[in-house]
C-alpha cells in the first residue's frame, strides 16, 4: 500500500503549476521547441501557449523566450526565472511527499 498526493499552486483562485505544467516546461527545455513539448506530452501547441501565456501572467515573469522562424527555424528556451522557479517547486514536492510518506507511514504503520 501507498500513498499519492498532488501539489499545485494557485493564484487568486485560479490554477498556475502544477505536475503537468512542469513536465511542459521540462520537454520545452528538453527540445528547445513548444511544439515537440507539446507533442511530448500529448497536448496541441495552442494549449501549451496557453498555459505558457497563463502562467507568466500569474506568476508575473517571463518563464519562456521564444525565437521565430525562418531560415534557421524558431526556437524556445526556458528563462533564468523559470529554471529557478522548477527548482523550488521540485524541492517543495520533495518536501510535501517526504512529509506525506511520514505520516501515511505513521497512521497507517508501514514502512515506506
């Protein structure tokens, strides 16, 4: 038996990050393209930019910079701000699951 548990962030009531979220960011540095993390991911190009877009307006930073086709094609990296805030919302999940493994552990007396 084991316990699961889903972490998000909300802002003003509405949804910003969470797991799906940050797997769209993570195939985005990944492949350096929208498109193929959305493909990645099983959701349109036009769903991910509206996350994208959904988010920095939540969040209030860029988290992507995006570069137009053309003759050597377009291109999106993540910012320094998105990287960091990967890095702390993997350490909250860390923390969260470390302290709901404890506790399931307690109540329910085993060992995880």
């Amino acid at each position: 038996m084991e316990i699961k548990s889903k972490l998000w962030i909300e802002v003003e009531g509405q949804a910003v990050f969470g797991r799906g979220r940050k797997f769209l960011l993570e195939a985005i540095d990944k492949h350096g393209s929208i498109n193929q993390a959305a493909n990645e991911i099983n959701i349109s190009y036009r769903k991910a930019w509206g996350y994208i877009k959904a988010m920095e307006e939540r969040l209030g930073f860029k988290l992507i910079e995006r570069q137009t086709g053309g003759k050597n094609g377009g291109g999106a990296v993540l910012t320094p701000g998105a990287r960091e805030f990967l890095i702390k919302y993997e350490a909250l999940e860390k923390g969260i699951q470390e302290l709901v493994d404890k506790r399931f552990s307690k109540i329910f007396g085993t060992n995880s």
